[in-house]
C-alpha cells in the first residue's frame, strides 16, 4: 500500500485582500481550500493550464505578472 504524501497548504498574505469577506467567510474560505487540497478533489477537479486555450493562458500570466508588480 502507497502512501500519499500530506501536503501542506500556505496562504501569502494579502491574497485575499481584494476580496470582501467577513471573517467567518475568509475562514470558511480557507478551510475549504484546504479541505480540496486534503481530499485531492483540487487535483481532480482542476485543468493543467497548458491544456487550456491560448487566450487563458495569456490571461493567467497577465494577472501573474500583475500580481508580481504589486508592492
């Protein structure tokens, strides 16, 4: 029997600052990303952006780099 690695999961602070949560919603949120992360249900339910069109792509890395320019 293999054992699957236990993954951790860390928030950067301020990611979620352009949203408006209350508290009790910013740690639901957080919980329940990391309950997908526990379960794998994020890997199962996700797309490998290289899969993706050529204009998501774009967007993503835009939105990167926008986040990287942020200081």
């Amino acid at each position: 029997m293999t054992k699957k690695k236990q993954l951790d999961v860390e928030f950067v602070p301020g990611w979620a600052d352009e949203m408006e949560l209350t508290q009790d919603e910013y740690d639901a949120l957080m919980d329940g990303i990391r309950q997908l992360v526990t379960t794998g249900e994020i890997f199962e339910n996700s797309t490998p952006v290289d899969e993706l069109d050529i204009e998501e792509q774009e967007e993503i890395l835009e939105q990167i780099n926008r986040k990287n320019t942020r200081h």
